[in-house]
C-alpha cells in the first residue's frame, strides 16, 4: 500500500520536444502516448505533485555541433518543443522545477540542477516518491536514482514513461533498469500505483 499523505508524484519531461509531434526534435518512441497514463496518476490523491519541464537555451552544450555533441536541439525555452503534452493534467502539478537552462551545465535529474529537492520533499513529510515520464532511462531514471540514493522509496511506472537508447551517450534503457534495481527502484504500471492506493 501506498500512504497518500507521505507519497508525491514526479512527472518527468512530458514535453513535445520529446515525441513524434515535433519530429524534428528528439522524438521518444511511444512518448506522445503516455498521455492517458500520466493522466490516471494524476488524478490519485498524492501528498503533492510535481514535474520537471527541460527548458534549454538554443545553444545548450548538449546540441549537435556543441561541446557535447550528442542530441538535435529540443526543447529549447519559449518554443511549441518545450511545451507539455496536449491533453495532460497540467492543472494537477504543484510546481514546476525547469532544468537544462544554463548553456553549458547538462542536467538530466532534476537533482542536479535543483541540489535541495530532496530535502525540500523530505520536508514536505514525503518518504515514497513515484516516478513517471520520459525517457525512462534517462532524466525519469536520474532522477529516481538520486532520490532513492537520498533515502526516498520510488516506484518508476514505466507504463506511464517511454525510454529511447542513445548509444552515443552511453544511455541504454535495458542498463538503466537493471541500475536501477539494484539500487531499490521498483518498477511497475498505472494499475500496480492504483492499487496500492486502494483505487
């Protein structure tokens, strides 16, 4: 079972930048479905809820031809490519925590860019954290490794996430299921979180 009054939610990077509707970007397989799934989540009654929003800078070291030389540019601030998902609960988050702003700083958890999130859920009275978004393996899986390092319960639902490889990155999704594992992470679907809710 699940406590509403000690569990948030965490809605990772659902943003069209990362789905085939801007195809240009860095479409995620599967990323614009997670819609109804983020959405099922949503309306269970969480302690609080909570989403990351990556909003880069046009020059972000991460871009082709940048220092690192590893994605085509998404979601760049102020752009149809960083807005959310259509159709998603937007009016369910509680806060908005942006990420990938400094040019020149990656920033796939939202840990790293926000260093007192933790502490800021830890006293919020949260102690289980569910996980959701895209990719899985990627800011979803960075995030939900920092929290659990940090003492958190989290639950990754991977049916309400999508995961993309990014071999070039060295970011493969099969890898960081298995990290994630091994560190406590459990994983499961929208109807395993809903359950444990007693809905």
């Amino acid at each position: 079972m699940l406590t509403p009054t000690s569990t948030s939610l965490l809605v990772v990077d659902a943003q069209q930048g990362f789905t085939e509707l801007r195809p240009a970007e860095l479409p995620v397989p599967g990323g614009a479905d997670i819609v109804a799934g983020v959405n099922a989540l949503l309306a269970l009654p969480f302690a609080r809820i909570d989403a990351t929003q990556d909003w880069h800078p046009a020059d972000h070291r991460s871009f082709l031809g940048r220092a690192d030389n590893l994605y085509p540019p998404h979601c760049v601030m102020n752009t149809p490519g960083a807005e959310f998902l259509p159709g998603l609960h937007t009016h369910r988050f509680g806060a908005i925590w942006r990420k990938g702003y400094d040019h020149d700083f990656e920033a796939y958890a939202v840990t790293a860019q926000h260093p007192g999130f933790a502490a800021f859920l830890r006293a919020s009275g949260v102690e289980t954290v569910v996980v959701c978004g895209i990719a899985t393996n990627i800011c979803c899986f960075f995030s939900a490794r920092d929290l659990r390092r940090a003492g958190f319960e989290v639950l990754m639902v991977e049916d309400a996430s999508a995961g993309i490889d990014v071999p070039a990155a060295g970011l493969f999704q099969a890898q960081a299921r298995s990290e994630g594992q091994t560190l406590g992470i459990r994983y499961g679907t929208v109807a395993d979180v809903c359950r444990a809710f007693g809905t």
